[in-house]
C-alpha cells in the first residue's frame, strides 16, 4: 500500500471514530471497535492521537457488564478543548463570533463592513483580545465573502460590496494568523453551517437559499458541496421564466437577476416599506400586502419546485435577512411547490437566522481543518 493512500484510510478512520464519539458519548474503544468495523489496535491508536490533541477524553472505567467484568474506559468528546473563528463579511456588516467544536457561539460582535482588508485584520484581532480566547486555542477561521469565491486558489474572483476583483485574500490572510484560514462565499458558509450544527444534519442532498439584500443558492449533493466550473454553482438571483423573456428581460452585469428581482429583500422594499414591515402588514391581513406576499411566495415556490426536480435535494432550507419573517409561510410554499413535484420535498427555515453565515464560516473551517 502507497503511503499516501494509508494516510487517506487514517484521516477516513479518524473521523469516523471522532463522529461515532460525539454522537454516542460516553462509549468505551471495544463498541467502537464492534460498531466500526476496525481493528481493536487500529481504534486504539486514533483514540490515542485524539486524546493527545484533546479532542476526546477519558473517564473512570465504567459499570460493571452482567457478567462481573468492568466495561471498558469511556470516551468523551470534548468541545472546548479548541475554538474557531466565523467571519461573515455583508455588504452593510461584518458579523464575528467564536465557537467550540459543537458551533455553540461563545462570543460574538457585530461591526459596519470594511472594505480595506488590513482594517479588517485588525479588526479581527481586537475581536479575539476582547473574547479572552487564547490564540493557541483557535484551531482554525472560516471567512464569508459575498463573492463567486475561487476557493482552490482562495481568490475572491468579483465582489461588488467591497469593490475587490481577482483578489487573492486567503493569501493575504496566511500572512497576517498564524492558524488555518479558509475562505468561501458567504452562502456557501452558511450551508455548511446547517449541515454541520444545524438542520441539515445528516443530509447528503441538500439545497440552502438565502434571502437577504439579494438571492443566492448552495447546493449539496451526495455529500459533496457543488461548486460548478467557474465556482459559480447556485446562482439561483438568475433564473429566468417565460414572463420574464416577454417583458424584455436581459441580464446586465452587476445588476440583480429576474428572480431577484421578485423575490430578494431589495425588490420588496420598491413597495415602500422594509420586508419586515410588509410581513407584518401581511399577517395582520392588510389586503395590499397580502398580494405583494402571494405573488413573492409563489415565485419563491416555483423556483424550489424546478430546483427540486433537477437536483432531487432531500431538505430545502431558507435563510438569510428575510428569512426570519418568513416562518408563517414556509408551510404553504411547501405545499406550493409539493404539487409540482414527483416526489416530496421537505423545506425548513435556517436554524440559525442572522447568525448562518458566521457560524457556517467556522463549520466550513473544521470541515477543512478535519479533511488535511
């Protein structure tokens, strides 16, 4: 066997073996060994490992088995035992929050959004003093960038909101922390969060929308994020339907899509007030805001109805800004866009609203922390 396909097997077995801890805890080398499928010696070794970088520990020797034997030491995971750093740079905020292992937020602070990226670093930097999380405790730090994201080269390839065009800030980055950064468009996070820590757990086919200023999509499929041939997979704010050809649509460069333009925050304020304000007006049954949300909320349902059908996603989940006045309708937009579909497609809202893409951005970061 070629060394580096007995490192491919380890790195397998040891996330394995550090999932199968985390979700049965407390549970002793000899069920896992049973469960898993591996040698006793093989379990051994990567606990070991594990409970050397403190990622499990171990405590007493267990209640005795109904033959009078002792049961084995059991094995804990342990979440505090290293912190990461979610950065969610918007086009109005930057959103900063640390976690532990189990993407339980332990700080977090919100700032207007930066552009010059040296500001930003400092501004990082001030965030982790006034956390008191000791730096060599930070395992890794994820950044969410609103941006068609080269993430084999870490360059930000076009981002409008901070005029940066063919950057390569993960470079930039490097330079500046002595962890691992990592870097991803900002809807891309978000996903990782809810499949990480949210309500995407266990998905291997999943579709994350994210509703805020604009529209935009990730998609998950067959436990593989899909990033497309130009990374710019899920670009959802540009679909297109029958109407829209009719009434002359074109897409413009740096301006919203068709969809977006039905369905994003910024087209719902062209009726004069803020998409929290209309969805008020809605569910308080003002005639008006009632068609503006049935024209929105179908629109919406078509557009995961077609997405459905092409990607066959197990789970949809909304988020982003509008998202969190959305929660009244997300069950008619299922039953919308469950009568157009051949098999059932189940959508949710994002579990962790405003906070997705920081807390995404540091799921984003184990996972690539977890997969070196």
């Amino acid at each position: 066997m070629k060394k580096g396909d007995y490192e491919l097997i380890k790195q397998i077995n040891r996330r394995l073996i550090l999932s199968a801890v985390r979700n049965q805890q407390p549970v002793s080398r000899a069920a896992l060994s049973r469960e898993l499928g591996l040698s006793k010696s093989t379990v051994s070794g990567i606990v070991d490992e594990l409970i050397k970088k403190k990622l499990i520990i171990e405590e007493g020797q267990g209640e005795s088995t109904k033959e009078g034997g002792r049961k084995g030491i059991q094995l804990f995971f342990n979440p505090k035992c290293s912190f990461g750093i979610g950065v969610d740079i918007g086009g109005t905020k930057i959103l900063l929050v640390v976690t532990d292992l189990d993407g339980e937020i332990i700080f977090k602070e919100e700032h207007p959004t930066e552009k010059n990226p040296e500001k930003i670093v400092k501004l990082i930097y001030n965030f982790i003093d006034r956390s008191n999380t000791p730096l060599d405790l930070i395992s890794a730090m994820g950044i969410g960038v609103p941006s068609i994201i080269n993430t084999k080269e870490g360059i930000v390839v076009d981002a409008p909101a901070l005029k940066w065009r063919d950057y390569r800030f993960l470079d930039f980055l490097k330079e500046k922390f002595e962890f691992p950064c990592f870097l991803n468009n900002d809807v891309n996070c978000a996903m990782y969060g809810e499949l990480r820590f949210g309500a995407g757990r266990d998905c291997s086919d999943l579709l994350f929308i994210a509703i805020g200023t604009g529209v935009g999509s990730a998609v998950y499929a067959n436990g593989q994020i899909v990033e497309g041939a130009t990374f710019s997979a899920g670009e959802i704010g540009y679909l297109v339907d029958k109407s829209d050809v009719e009434n002359g649509y074109k897409r413009v460069p740096g301006e919203f899509g068709a969809f977006e333009n039905k369905t994003s925050g910024t087209a719902l304020t062209k009726y004069g007030m803020t998409p929290k304000e209309l969805f008020d007006q809605y569910y308080q049954g003002d005639r008006e805001a009632q068609e503006i949300i049935k024209d929105f909320t179908l629109n919406l349902a078509i557009a995961i109805a077609n997405a459905s059908c092409l990607l066959n996603s197990s789970k949809v989940i909304i988020g982003g800004g509008v998202s969190r006045s959305m929660v009244g309708i997300i069950q008619h937009i299922q039953r919308l866009a469950n009568q157009w579909t051949p098999f059932f497609v189940e959508i949710e809202s994002s579990q962790f609203q405003t906070d997705a893409g920081a807390i995404g951005a540091v799921a984003y970061a184990f996972e690539m922390l977890e997969s070196l």
